[in-house]
DNA sequence: CACACATAGTTGTCGTATCAACTCGTCACC
DNA sequence: GGTGACGAGTTGATACGACAACTATGTGTG
C-alpha cells in the first residue's frame, strides 16, 4: 500500500523471487522423481490418478479435462500418446448410450500404483518433512484464501 | 510420519493439492496480465528484466541462462524470437575479446518499464496485498529453507 | 422426418521446451 | 605453428500445450 503506481519494495520484489524459485525447486525436484524411478510424466501421472479414481476406472474426455482444468484438446492428445505406451485404453463405451469412453490398461494400473507410492514418497521427503507446522498452516490458508478469491472450480494435476 | 512408506494422509494430500492448485492460479493470473496488457510472455518478461539489471544492459547466452537457470539451447531460441521482434540485439561484443553478446534493443527497453509496471501492480493486487503479514512472513521463511536445503543457485524468471 | 443446434472428440498448426549434435573460436601443450 | 580439448553459441529433432477448425453424434422443434 505504499503508493498508487503498484510498485513493490525491494524486501517484497526479493521475497517474491525467492518463493517462485522455491516452489519451482520443489516441483521439478517431484517430477525428476517421478521420471526417473517410475518413467512416468506429470502430465501422465494427473491423469492416470484421475482415472484411478474415477468409479470403474473410467471416464470420458471432458470429465478428465474439467478435472484437471486442462484443454479437452490437450487430453486428447495426452490419450493417444498414453494410449500407444498401453497405459489406457479408449473403448466403446456401452454403459453411457454411446459415447466412448476412456479406462486405465493393466500396465496403467499397475504404473499407478507403482507412482503414487513414490509421488507420496517424494511428498513428504521434500515438502511435509521439511515444512514446520505453522508454515504448512500458512500455506493452506493462503491457497484456500487464493482458491475461493478466484472461484475457479478444478482441481488439476499432482494427485 | 504415519509410516514408513511415505503415505500421505488425506489431509496432507488435499493440502497439497489445494496448494498447487492456489499457485497455478497465481502464476497464470500474473501471465494473464502480462500476456494481453502488454503483449509479452512470461519467458520474454524473465530475459528483459535480466537485460535491463546487467550492467550496459548487455550479458552472453550464457550469463541470461545461468541467472534464469535455464539450458542454453532455450535461452538461444527464446533470443532469436525475441530478435525479430526487435526487443534484443546481438552485437558483436567488442568487450570482452571476441565473443558475442545480447543487448536490450530501445524497443525492449520500452517495452520492460511497461512490463515491469504492470507487473508490479499485478503482484500487489493478486499476491501482496492477499496474502497476510504473517502468511507472508511463513511463506518467506519456507522459501528460504527450501532454496538452501537444493543448495542451487539460479534466480529465475518473474522479477 | 428434416433441419438446426449443441456436445464430444479428434486433428492440424503454431509457439515453446528439451536434448543432442554440430560449429567456431580460444588456449595449452608438444 | 599444428592439434586437440574446452567453452560458447547455434541448429535440428522431438515432444508438449494452446487454440481453432473440423467431424460425428445427440437433442429439440417445426
């Protein structure tokens, strides 16, 4: 609030530099995890655990796109790429009248479940463990105060 | 610390999610502003600033990677198309030996005072100005353990 | 039944990121 | 003074993401 022109103060310019690089730190440092001992993506991971949790492990495009806020294009793409790894299958539907549908493969399930061990893993190595108490109070209060100012529904990746 | 497994509790898992879900917002908001009041991407943003901080407004390849902490190759191809948007020159050193050298071009001078306002004022009003003094003060003291438990050392985008 | 219209999905294009290969100049050493 | 290693920079291949155009399958109304 110092002036009407926005501008920051060194101390806050600093601080903001500090917490993009932090959060930057910590984010490639899972998805390295990921990659390297699972071979898994980010990209693949979000939407294997939707799949995952999804009843009867299956879910059409749009549903995918809207829970992770993607675009229903970027799914499709995602999809044919998953699906020549043979991490999920499209198939015909048959339950919702005639529309296709999307489940996770054998080896998809079985990724998953290899993954989401070492995403949790990773976890709690480089962030629960690390933070203290209160600052992972104050992360969570600020990310609900972030989520409800912009009332943006999805959920997105990192299960 | 429930095991030794590293699973997480739902608790910590929805924390987790709403946290990087209270990010993304953020950063994309911030890119939002950047991107459709000023024309720049947040990738441009990062190199002009890092520009206009050197000392003659003038660094090699290798300098912009390293404080961006980005690969060469990137920093390469993100100059060329910024070259022919005529916001940097490449200039044929003359300094240091023989190697050649990147410049703020007027235009990208120009166009930083306008991006760095905006991006100030955006910063306050998405960030600052949200965030409470003592979120602030927890997210800062996290960013710091975070930044010397990697030990690394680059500075990044988003001045 | 036909027509328009909405919804779901795919495809193509472009900009961007990563990786590896390549060029070119500098320097050390024989 | 050649030659080989190294550092700096560029280029090309490939993969990914955003956007828009297109296809195909409902749904509704005359």
């Amino acid at each position: 609030m110092a002036d009407t022109t926005g501008e920051l103060t060194g101390d806050d310019r600093e601080l903001w530099e500090r917490w993009t690089r932090a959060q930057r730190l910590l984010a490639s440092e899972v998805d390295r995890r990921l990659q390297t001992r699972c071979g898994v993506s980010k990209a693949e991971f979000s939407v294997l655990v939707t799949l995952f949790r999804a009843p009867d492990e299956e879910l059409r495009v749009v549903d995918i796109a809207e829970t992770l806020d993607w675009d229903k294009s970027r799914v499709a793409h995602q999809l044919t790429r998953m699906e020549s790894r043979a991490l999920v299958d499209r198939v015909e539907s048959g339950a919702r009248g005639r529309r296709t549908g999307v489940r996770l493969a054998p080896e998809g399930r079985r990724l998953t479940a290899e993954a989401t061990a070492v995403h949790a893993r990773a976890l709690r190595e480089v962030f629960f463990d690390v933070a203290s108490p209160a600052q992972l109070r104050a992360i969570d209060s600020w990310s609900s105060a972030m989520i409800s100012r912009a009332g943006a529904p999805a959920r997105d990746d990192d299960a």
